[in-house]
C-alpha cells in the first residue's frame, strides 16, 4: 500500500509519576528531514529520536514535538540570577536618575532574555528518561503511520482512476490512427489533384503512394502507444507497494513525454483532443506523486 508523505500523530505515556507527550507532523520532502522542538536539555535525545523515525518513515520532513514532565524531567528550568541581578541594577540605576519609584517585584523581568535558563542536563538523566520517551514516539509513529496510510489509499485510488481513464484514451487513439491515415490521404489526394489539374498533368499512383507512406512513417505514433500503456501498467503495479514515490514519479514524467510526443508527430484533430485529455490526467498523476513516501 502506498504511504504519503503528509500526517500527524501524538503519543502519550505515563510511568512512576512522569508523563511525556510526543506530538509528530510530516510534510512533503525529496529526502528525509527531521527536527525536535523541546526543552533544551532535551535536545540530546535528538539522534536517537531521529533514528527511531527513521525506520519508520523513509522520505519527507518530520517535525518531532517533546514534553516530559515529572520525575523523569531534565534540564528543569532555573533562574540565572547573575543576570537577574545585572538587569535590577540597570532598573535602580534608570529610575535613580528619573526620580522613579524602584519597582519591588521582579515578575515583570522573570521574561526577559536570560533571566530563565535550562539547567545542563547528564548522560544518566537523559538514559532515565529515553524509555518513557521512546514509549510515547512509538505510541506518536503507530498514529501517524496510521494516517499516511489512509491518505496514502486515498491517493493511490484517485491515480487508479486517472490511469483507467488515460488507458481508455490511448485505446481510442489507436482506434483512430488507421481513420486518420486514410482521411489523410484523402486529403492529400485532394490537393494533388487540384494543384495539377490545371497543367494537364497527372500523379502516378506509385509516387502518390509513395509519398502517403512517407508522411504515414513520420506521424507513426505505434511505439509511443505502445510505451504509453507499458508505463501504464509499471504505474499501476508500483501503486499496490510501499515507498515507491520516487519511481511513480518518473514514470509521470515519462507518460508526459511520451504524450507531448504523440501531439507532436499527428495531426489529426480527434487525436489531438484526445492526447489533451491524456495529458490532462498525467499532470493530474504527476501532482499527487509529490505526496507520496
């Protein structure tokens, strides 16, 4: 089954007092991309986070959201108060040389930058905290795995209908190329005739077979059919697998090409009305592959 690349899930566990909250976003990326926004001394749990994701999600930027709270908890937060000190000294200086009050409370400067900081956390505190934490991202990835893999169905389902509906259009044009070599001939028998008629001159019908097979031979469009439904039929079949997004990606590429190919070498217009259609549905398969792991 098809995965996409765009989601979110949230795990949550609890243990001993503590509780961590894991919340995971993904969206669209050529490569994998991961980042963890949590307290600083969190921040060192990062690569094994990462490593985790890793197994489970092989393209696509995630975005990995980390509360911990309770025993467990690292790097609690602390006031720098050096810091806190050199802004109320700033503060009485300021109001000195206004005649203003001094200020007795300092709830206001508890938000000024550096007046709160993370304390440093250990290798050991962060080795506590990893199996709560590893609970609630796997807890995270089981939801998020989840919904990329409904959204994933939904897509590949949609491609599914654009491919019926571009092999039925490459069915019809191959039903119309033999009407369109013979009203081409016509046509340009037509033109020969009237051209010539005036000079008293006549054709032979080898030379204007001849000619019919040139023209016929340089808007021959067999092997781009041809290519058209192999393509078709890869696309369809890397549809039923995992992580295929790359190859469903270059195969669009190449249904575009082979139609703009089939636009280019015939002139008939039922046949390029239907290649407008055709290549209609291919932008249509090409958009929703950039969704896809």
């Amino acid at each position: 089954m098809p995965t996409s690349m765009t989601g979110c899930g949230e795990g949550v566990a609890a243990a001993g007092g503590s509780s961590c909250r894991v919340e995971l976003r993904s969206v669209n990326n050529r490569a994998f991309k991961f980042s963890l926004r949590a307290r600083e001394g969190l921040v060192g749990l990062e690569p094994r986070a990462e490593a985790v994701v890793r197994r489970r999600v092989r393209r696509g930027t995630v975005h990995m959201g980390l509360d911990l709270t309770g025993p467990a908890a690292v790097a609690p937060r602390r006031i720098d108060r050096v810091q806190l000190a050199a802004y109320l000294d700033d503060l009485d200086e300021f109001c000195a040389g206004r005649v203003l009050a001094v200020p007795r409370a300092v709830d206001a400067l508890l938000g000024l930058p550096g007046v709160t900081c993370e304390a440093t956390a250990d290798a050991a505190a962060l080795e506590a905290a990893w199996p709560l934490v590893a609970e609630a991202l796997r807890r995270a990835l089981d939801a998020l795995d989840g919904m990329r893999r409904a959204e994933g169905q939904s897509l590949a389902d949609d491609m599914l209908g654009a491919c019926a509906e571009i092999g039925r259009l490459v069915g019809a044009i191959r039903e119309r190329v033999p009407q369109a070599v013979a009203r081409h001939r016509e046509r340009l028998q037509e033109r020969v005739v009237n051209l010539l008629a005036d000079r008293g001159v006549t054709l032979a019908e080898a030379d204007f077979a001849r000619e019919v097979a040139l023209v016929a031979d340089r808007t021959d469009i067999a092997e781009e059919l041809v290519r058209l439904e192999s393509h078709l039929t890869q696309f369809r079949s890397l549809l039923a697998e995992e992580s295929t997004g790359r190859q469903l990606d270059f195969l669009a590429q190449e249904l575009a090409r082979e139609a703009n190919t089939v636009a280019a070498k015939s002139a008939d217009v039922g046949i390029a009305h239907a290649v407008v259609e055709v290549k209609t549905h291919v932008d249509r398969l090409r958009e929703q592959v950039q969704n896809l792991e």
